[in-house]
C-alpha cells in the first residue's frame, strides 16, 4: 500500500537507497554543468565510477541504517542494482530525488538531470498504479524540493526546481496548496533548510529561513533555529556534492522519534528539549555522496 501524506505520521514502509555501483556522470550536460555553477572551487567536479572504498563503506552503513529500521517494525525495501557506468548513470543511492509520494498518488519527478530517469527502473516495481509524469519538457524538479505538510506542500524553487514544476504540481493535485517559495537559496533540495518534525513543530535553516522570507504556514509553529555554527561539520572525500547543512537532513520516524546524523550534538539536544528523541546513525559519505537520512529514504506508507 502507498499512502503517505507528511514528512511525521508514523513509519511504516519506506525504500532505503545503495551505494552498490554509484557513478558520477561523464557526458550528461546538465551534471557536467556544475563545473560552471559549483561554488567549491578547490577540487573538481567528479567523473566516473566511485571509489570502492566509499561505495563499500557507505553499504555498511545503509546496512545499519536498514537493521535499526527494521527493529522499529518497519518494512525495508531496497533499489534494485543497476549498472550506471553502462548508460553514464548517477546512483541509487537517493531515492528521494527521484519519486514523490502524495497521499497514494506516486509522481515521476522530470529529474534535473536526464541520466537520472533511468533510476526508475531500479524501484518501479514497487508501486502497484500507474505513475503520474509530464509530458512538458520546461517542467523540471527534482522530488526533493517539495515538503509535504498534509494539505500543503511547500515547492522550493532553485537550481533543481523551476517555477513550472511547482504550477504544474498544482495542476494535477487540485486538492492541495501547492506553496511556490522563491525566495530561500539558490541551492538544490528542500530538506538541509526546513525539516518538519510534526505538526506545529518545525527545524529551519536560520542561515537561509528568516523572519522576512519564513512560509506563512510556520508563523504560528514552534520552531527550532539552527546556524551552520551549530553543526559539526561533516568531512568529505575529493568532492562535497552536499554542503555542511546536510547535517540537518535526518528522517522522522514518528512525531517523537527521528534518525540522524550521530555526531549532532547541538541539534540532537535541542530535539531532546522539544520530547523528541533521536536515534544517530553514522552515513560517513553524506556529503560525498550528496545525501543525509532523508535523501537516501522514500516513505512509502505513514500512518
């Protein structure tokens, strides 16, 4: 069953990524386009297939991640492996980039990048209806630039993510708010800037959130404001495809429980004072691999 309306309700089903045979992309111009946008100057963009180290290392941390998922009565699906280096491929190891879940319908996000389409074939089998896609060649958006609160979904509109994504989101989910934001950074996904933890209790980005440009829909919410000086920042091998803030990306179990990034102190404790709880588990090449607990997760069933 899928059905999942919120980044909170209870965890029930969820797909878990894998580093197994993770590339990054050699000829596809849009990824190569980095190499012009990129704002990390010190190493160059990388091509290719990943070093064995981090795919291994990064397994054995999924590997955790799964197990610790599983002990909470959760069922764990996983991609199935494609060999990327074959089409110029990137990974499986976000699947929330690639397939957004509203209520039981299942969109096929028309992904920044091109080479991506192809990670579909890796999880299709898990959705029993037919997806919803575009046609229209100008709607681009990743599906983790969209939160999901209920009724409303917010809609971050940057580097991966144009304005028409965002109204054609709302064209074929009539019955929700589809809220276009356009005004927090010109970086990538949603989910290093607002992390809902549940109703009523939100943890934002205080570097890129602001009174001035906070969604409507928070000014009534407890909110929890973290800088980048309050992070441990995370290390990284040759290239930083994420920034620090992925710190900041962890998954929510329930409204009372979320996994995140162990090392955390700040975070973590400022989660404790809010009666959350927080399990730490380590995802040692986040940033090299672009990606926290919530990238490399996909809700399928919350209840």
């Amino acid at each position: 069953m899928i059905n999942s309306k919120n980044e909170w309700d209870n965890l029930k089903e969820v797909i878990l990524g894998t580093a197994t045979n993770a590339h990054w992309p050699a000829k596809c111009p849009s990824f190569r386009n980095l190499e012009n946008t990129t704002l990390w100057k010190d190493t160059p963009v990388p091509a290719g297939p990943v070093d064995t180290r981090i795919i291994e290392e990064s397994n054995e941390d999924l590997e955790i991640f799964r197990e610790t998922l599983e002990s909470l009565g959760i069922v764990v699906h996983r991609p199935k492996d494609l060999d990327f280096q074959s089409f110029d491929g990137m990974y499986n190891y976000c699947p929330r980039d690639r397939i957004l879940v509203i209520g039981d319908q299942v969109i096929d996000a028309p992904v920044l990048y091109p080479t991506r389409v192809n990670e579909l074939d890796a999880i299709k089998h898990l959705f029993e209806k037919d997806l919803i896609s575009t046609v229209d060649p100008d709607v681009k958006f990743d599906a983790a630039n969209v939160c999901r609160l209920n009724d409303d979904l917010l809609y971050l509109i940057s580097e991966s993510g144009n304005r028409k994504g965002g109204e054609w989101l709302q064209s074929i989910l009539p019955d929700y708010r589809v809220h276009i934001l356009d005004n927090i950074y010109n970086g990538v996904h949603i989910d290093s800037t607002i992390c809902p933890i549940r109703e009523g209790l939100v943890m934002l980005n205080a570097d890129r959130i602001n009174q001035d440009n906070l969604p409507s829909i928070f000014k009534t919410w407890d909110k929890i404001w973290i800088t980048g000086n309050d992070l441990v920042t995370q290390s990284f091998t040759g290239y930083p495809y994420a920034s620090k803030y992925i710190a900041l990306n962890f998954l929510t179990i329930n409204p009372f429980l979320v996994i995140c990034d162990p090392k955390q102190t700040y975070l973590r404790n400022q989660l404790s004072r809010h009666n959350v709880e927080s399990i730490g588990i380590d995802l040692r090449h986040s940033r090299t691999l672009g990606g926290g607990h919530h990238c490399v997760t996909l809700d399928l069933f919350r209840d």
